[in-house]
C-alpha cells in the first residue's frame, strides 16, 4: 500500500477534527479526498504529510509511519501548500536551500542538487 491509515484521529481540544478514519491507496492507484468544509480532509492531509501529530491511531506512507518515521515519510512525497511557503525576506537561492534542508537533504548535497533541478526547468 501507498497508504495506510487505520483510525486516525486528531483533536484540538474538545473538538474532534479528524473522527477515525481509515482509508487505503494503492500504489498508482488514484484516489480523491472529498467532503463538506470542515470535514477534516486538511486535517487528515497535514497528517499524512507530518505536519501535524495524530492524537490516536496510525498512518503510513509508502510504509513509513508518520510519528515515527517523519523524515522517510517526508523524503517520498512532494506537498504544495495552499498559501506561499516561500520567505519574503531570503532570495530565491536561500528559498531553496531552506526548503531542501526541511526536507534533509545532505549540506554537502544541497548546491549540486538544486543546480540539477534548475538546469531540468531551463533556470541554470
């Protein structure tokens, strides 16, 4: 399974955000993630993506657990934010570097890594 989620739960306080869900996604299988506003679908996602400690149950990715295991988890996915990531204040080059840092990436690794990328998307 590309993921795994058995239960999930996350409170805030006395809200319950996320209620027990369970779900599975095969690998190349493709799976939409729908519901009213408020359902718990960011909730559930900032999960997955180790943004946010479930209270109780278990998530897997690719068969990484995501308490356990954040930075393997972190090094399988890609995740774009609703709002900009980026800081204003940090060129473009600190931008990146920051954010492959996040996403541990070896020091030693990081400037040949993004000269690679930029070369890919025709910005070297």
């Amino acid at each position: 399974m590309a993921i795994r989620v058995v239960d999930l739960r996350r409170r805030f306080g006395e809200f319950e955000a996320v209620r027990g869900v369970s779900f599975e996604v095969a690998r190349g299988e493709t799976f939409g993630f729908l519901g009213p506003n408020g359902a718990g679908k960011s909730t559930t996602i900032s999960m997955l993506c180790t943004l946010l400690r479930p209270t109780s149950g278990t998530a897997a990715v690719d068969g990484f657990d995501v308490v356990a295991q954040q930075t393997e988890v972190r090094r399988r996915i890609g995740l774009v934010f609703q709002d900009t990531t980026l800081d204003e204040y940090l060129t473009a080059d600190e931008n990146l570097r920051f954010h492959a840092e996040l996403y541990g990436v070896p020091r030693e690794e990081i400037r040949q890594r993004l000269d690679r990328v930029l070369d890919m998307v025709g910005l070297s």
